[in-house]
C-alpha cells in the first residue's frame, strides 16, 4: 500500500520513490503533541507530523484505534496525494491536521478491507539476511549485537 510506492511529482512528471523508515513520537524528540512519520523520498528525509488528538478523535468516533501500521499507511497516502497535487518538495516536515488524520485513516481502512490485512512493518528487503538487520526475527538465535 502506501509503505513502500512511487508517485509522480505533478509538475516535473518525474517518479517520487517513497519508502517508510520509521515512527517518532515527537513529544520526546520534538516536544511536539505530534506522532511523525518519517519517509524517504527519493532517498531524502520528509517527515509527516500526525497530531496525537487524531488518536482520541478517532476512538471518541467510532471506538477504533489507530495503530502503528494504520498510522503510517495514513500518512503515506497523506504523502502520495501530496505528491501528486504538486507538494514543495523542497519541505522536509509536513503537518497532518486532525481532520486529514482521519480521512486518510478512513481511506486506507476502507482500501485494505480491514486493519488485520495492513502490510507489517518494519520494510524489509527480501534479499537481507538476519544478520545484516541486528535485530533478531521471530525463530533467529541471535542478533549481531549479541556477538560483539
């Protein structure tokens, strides 16, 4: 879905390879009342900012949660659609409001049918090897940290 996709830049016509990277809470890094969503696009850093109210908004709704993997799929259907409305690409911090968290949510839900059928996450390169991540996989011995 929305972890890993490319998306063209509607002025330029070129293609945007956007991949997931990782999930900040932005009260600790930040001091922000945000969660943010890091992507790579085109290898550089852009940083989608998700209001944490979005969270109690969305349960007040309709009693759901937003989860780690919905969160991120929201915002990189955020991103796509950015993109492809012709976004400054030149930022590398975008703000989500509230209402935009939960549309986006809304619409990711809507497309994969159900939250239990959201891609897992972290990305992980079907060619790389336990060893190369250092961190340790379900059924794997050990990590590289353990060795040294």
């Amino acid at each position: 879905m929305y972890e890993d996709f490319v998306a063209a830049d509607r002025w330029t016509g070129e293609p945007q390879h956007c991949v997931w990277k990782g999930t900040v809470v932005a009260i600790a890094t930040r001091h922000a009342d945000a969660t943010d969503i890091r992507f790579a696009v085109n290898g550089k850093p852009v940083w989608i900012a998700m209001p944490n109210t979005a969270w109690i908004e969305q349960k007040k709704k309709n009693g759901k949660v937003i989860t780690d993997y919905l969160a991120a799929q929201a915002a990189g259907r955020y991103l796509k659609q950015s993109i492809e409305n012709g976004y400054d690409n030149g930022r590398e911090m975008y703000t989500m409001s509230v209402a935009e968290v939960l549309e986006h949510a809304a619409a990711v839900v809507k497309e994969a049918g159900h939250t239990a059928d959201l891609p897992s996450l972290p990305v992980i390169n079907e060619d790389a090897h336990p060893a190369e991540l250092d961190f340790k996989l379900p059924g794997e011995p050990h990590t590289v940290a353990e060795e040294i």
